[in-house]
C-alpha cells in the first residue's frame, strides 16, 4: 500500500489545467477516505492516445485511520484521452470497487475528467468528478494518484510519444499503485470550478 502525501495547491491546479505546457503536476493531497489498489498495470496506446491503468484494490483508509480490507471483489480502472505532448484531450473514466459495507460496492465512479497532470517517479495524477459510489457525494471532486515503477523514461518523467505497457503479460497485472480518494477540502471547490467551467466550454 502506498500513502502518498503531495501538496495540493490552487495555482498548480490552476495551472496544471489551463497551461499549454504538458507534465504540469497537480501536487494533489489526499484526504481519507482514501483507497489503497495494488497490482496496476498501465498502458497507453501513442496513436489512439488511449491511456489505462487497470489493478485491484487492497483496502479502505478511513477518516478514523481504520484500515480496512475490501475483501475478494476489488477493481480499480481509470481511462483517459491524452496526446501526445501529455496533455488531456478528451474523456476519461474512473471505477473503484471493493467488498466495504456490501459485496462488490461501488466506491467511486466518474466519466467526468477535469484536470490531469504527470511528474518524476512514474507518476500520474487525475482529477475526476463523482457521479455514482458511496465513498462521496455526487459531484464531489475525486484524485487518483498513480505511480507505476515497471516503467521505464528517461529521469523516470513518462512520454507520451511512444506507446508504453507495464503489464506482465497481456491483460495481466503490473507493478503500479494507486490511492483514490477526495482531495484537500481547501482546493475542492477550485476542481469543481474547473469541471464545470470545462463542461460549460463543451456546451457551446
């Protein structure tokens, strides 16, 4: 399991969503409860610029620093659109499942997108807003940050020039992981704003 504490700031936010420049950070931190997945192989695909990461999850960190396990039903898969540069460029998914207060529930669950960023270390983070699960309310804004040592870039930056797999075998788990949960209340109205100020632009 990891528990990986980075500083979520509004003007990295700001930034990492609106710069042209890609690989921006979010510096997202989280906030219990938090879900702990294992096992996350990552691939992406440079010429439909399809990114996935698919593992399961382990336990469930609660605001009472609980840990608890999600039993024998536990998925954890995020997709996303981005090109080649490493910017976001078109939708994304999110599904976190885990055996919490009944079997196979639905924690987390998103096919909204709002802000993606990428640093060091084989790290990837995402924003997404919740729209279904019993680990936040609708419209809540939902942080995954994933870091997935089983790949290989130059300064451990990842590329989004060349396709990439970090699973084992096809179809097969990799060596990533990944924390889900809601971030720092201080930045979550500014990741609302921004969803909503992304969605008012697809309207017109």
């Amino acid at each position: 399991m990891i528990r990986m504490k980075c500083a979520l700031s509004a003007a990295a936010l700001v930034a990492a969503a609106a710069a042209s420049a890609a690989g921006a950070p979010l510096n997202l931190v989280s906030v219990n409860p938090d879900v702990a997945s294992i096992g996350v192989a990552v691939s992406y695909n440079a010429t439909t610029q399809t990114f996935t990461a698919s593992g399961r999850t382990q336990n469930l960190l609660l605001p009472s620093l609980v840990s608890v396990p999600l039993g024998n039903v536990r998925q954890f898969l995020l997709t996303a659109i981005i090109d080649n540069n490493g910017n976001l460029a078109g939708p994304g998914s999110l599904t976190v499942r885990g055996d919490y207060n009944v079997s196979d529930e639905l924690l987390f669950s998103s096919n909204t997108i709002s802000a993606f960023g990428f640093s060091a270390f084989n790290k990837f983070e995402f924003v997404f807003i919740q729209q279904a699960g019993s680990l936040a309310p609708v419209g809540t804004p939902i942080g995954t940050i994933l870091v997935e040592a089983g790949l290989s870039f130059a300064g451990g930056v990842p590329d989004f020039y060349s396709s990439f797999d970090s699973a084992f075998f096809p179809g097969g788990p990799g060596t990533g992981n990944a924390d889900t949960f809601v971030p720092a209340p201080a930045s979550a109205g500014l990741v609302v704003g921004l969803g909503a100020m992304s969605a008012r632009r697809r309207r017109r």
